[in-house]
C-alpha cells in the first residue's frame, strides 16, 4: 500500500509539472547542431498544432531540431521562461516541414538516406504520457546521443500528455496500429534495407500488436527488413508478450528489453491492470527463457521513477548505441562475467538475462 501511494503522489506531481512545448530559434543564432527528425503521426492537427485527438489518417512531418552543446548526455534542456531561448543551452525547433502526401514523405525520406549514403533507418516509439513536442524532443536527444548509423524517424501515437488518463493512453496505443503498420511502409518504400524499432513504456505493447498484426496479414516485405527490436521498459503484460511473440513466430533478431525491477511506474502499471508485474519490472525472468530474447536490467541505473534508464543515462547510452553488435556478443559467450564495456559491467546470470551495474558498484552474484 505504500509503494502504491508513493507511486500515485508521483503522479500527482507530475500532472502539475509544465509540459514541454516547441520552441523556435531565435533569429540571428549563430552555429547551430540540427538533427532531423521524420515524423508518422495519428494525432489531429488543429490551429497548426498537432492535439491529442485521434486522427482517422496518419499525416507525415519533419522537424528540425537544434541540440545545444553545453549539455550531458542524455539530457533534454527546455527553455526556461526566465530568459531568452538560448540554442547553446537548450533544445529548440529550427524548422517544420508538414508533407502533402505520403508520396511527398517517401521522397523527402530518400533523398535524406542517399545524402547520408545509408540504406538504414531507426524508428522511436514514444511511451505513456507524452506531448507531441516532448516525444521529437526525445527522439532528437537519442539518436544525437546514440551516434548511431540511420535516418532518424519516429511514430507519435496521440497519447493524451496526462499521467492521469492511463486508460486513454492505453486505448490510442491500440488505436495507433494501422497508422504504424503505415508509418513503416512508407519508410520500407523509401529505401530502408534495414529498419530497427526502439519503443519505450506503452510505445512497446504498441510496437508488439504492430508486429503481429504485420505477420498476420502476411506483411513479409517489412518485416524481413526489421533488423532488430529494443523495448526500453516495456509496460506490456507478460502473459500477452508471450502470446504476441508466439504468433509473430520469428522474432527480429536482436530482440532486446531493457528492464528494471525498481521502476515506479510500471509498479503502478501493474496496480492499475491488476497483474503481479510488466515486461519492463520482471522479478522472475524465466518466464521469457524460452524466447529469443535479451533481457537487460538496468536498476543499478535507475533515477527518480526508474523509467527511462537506457535513453537517459550516458553509460546505457553507449551500451545502446552499440546494441546490435553487442548482443550477438553476449550470446556467443555466456561466461558469468563478461567484463568491462564503457564503465559498465556486465554480469550474465542466464541465457536470457544480463545485469548492468556501474563500475565499482558490482555485487557477486
């Protein structure tokens, strides 16, 4: 009952905290760091802003989003209202650009992976509780931060921006499927070889019911071009996980899930859905031994709610921006302890199951 009502202040809090919104550049800023950011939506545009509401077609944006440079890994800096927005503090908006058609998305999309001379894209699935700026904002961050190869693009499902309206999330998550079975045609089309999908919270239940319905209605072509599969705390039942995976058959490879048994929110998440635990806070890994998957977990790391360690801490960052590599590593040598990995250690305890811990911080198992 405590943790449950530690859990619900957090909550409350958070309802009262300002939430983030676009800023643009002042005019007359000097060198700037952009990182482009091509958006899927199913939210409703209204007054030039794109709302919570549902929309009935997905619509394709590309923002341009300056990164400042006096900042930590990790690290989203919104403007405060206090001073003038200053580009080498803080996280701004240099450009959007909303595309007619999806025909018009595909090309913008080519022609910026033939620029880069990459045939390879990641796509973000953003969580619970998130606003539309706060969700780009965090897949600027990530794939600054991650310096890894590929277009950056991500998937922005209405979710209401409450942590009060759980059930509304949940249900836009589901809503959201046909417009990101759509979002990853368009990148497919446009000349992706390889697509890897990196979802957090309840972006992961999203991202698994895409994948199955994908296998359902015999969506090979995409499907044999998604190359990998992070779910960073997934607030997804296991039990449904287990069925979603049985019927995806094959699961891309690698299929790795960042995890933590601390996390806050997927306490209560668990609370609210009345199950004993989610994918992202496993106690008992060996109910997903059988599948081929990575479990990694991350609780050494945790800050605050624990619910964002991999996209927020910089040593999990750098396990991260190397996760495709890495995890056919882990795979080919079980030994109990791997070794030192960019002030990480590592330490296998099952086939199935990795514990991250700081250096200096590591217990035996």
């Amino acid at each position: 009952m405590r943790g449950f009502r530690l859990c619900l202040a957090l909550m409350i809090v958070m309802s009262c905290a300002p939430r983030g919104e676009f800023t643009k550049v002042p005019e007359g800023a000097g060198s700037l760091m952009p990182e482009a950011i091509f958006v899927g939506t199913t939210r409703q545009s209204e007054g030039g802003a794109y709302t919570r509401a549902r929309a009935d077609r997905a619509s394709f944006v590309r923002y341009d989003i300056s990164i400042p440079t006096e900042r930590k890994p990790g690290e989203i800096n919104w403007p405060p209202r206090t001073r003038k927005p200053d580009p080498s503090m803080d996280f701004l908006a240099l450009n959007e650009t909303r595309y007619p058609s999806a025909s018009d998305f595909r090309g913008s999309l080519r022609a910026a992976m033939e620029l880069r001379a990459q045939s390879s894209a990641v796509v973000y699935v953003h969580g619970f509780n998130t606003t539309m700026a706060e969700g780009v904002y965090r897949v600027a961050q990530m794939h600054h931060d991650l310096e890894v190869p590929g277009v950056a693009i991500h998937y922005a499902w209405p979710s209401r921006g409450s942590p009060l309206a759980y059930v509304y999330d949940r249900d836009s998550a589901l809503f959201g499927r046909g417009g990101f079975e759509q979002l990853l045609n368009e990148v497919s089309d446009s000349g992706a070889k390889e697509i890897v999908i990196v979802a957090h919270s309840m972006g992961c239940a999203l991202t698994m019911e895409t994948l199955r319905q994908m296998t359902l209605r015999n969506n090979s072509k995409v499907m044999s071009r998604i190359k990998g599969v992070v779910l960073i705390s997934p607030d997804l039942d296991v039990d449904v996980f287990r069925s979603q995976a049985r019927e995806i058959g094959k699961l891309p490879e690698p299929f790795v899930i960042f995890g933590s048994t601390k996390d806050k929110v997927l306490g209560l998440s668990a609370r609210i859905s009345g199950s004993a635990d989610r994918l992202g806070n496993l106690e008992d890994v060996s109910r997903i031994s059988d599948l081929k998957v990575t479990y990694f977990d991350t609780a050494a790391f945790d800050v605050g709610a624990g619910h964002f360690n991999a996209g927020t801490s910089p040593a999990l960052l750098s396990l991260l921006s190397g996760i495709l590599g890495i995890d056919a590593a882990f795979r080919s040598d079980a030994r109990s302890r791997v070794g030192l990995l960019q002030g990480l250690v590592l330490t296998v305890r099952r086939t199935t199951e990795i514990i991250l811990a700081p250096v200096g911080a590591i217990t035996e198992q």
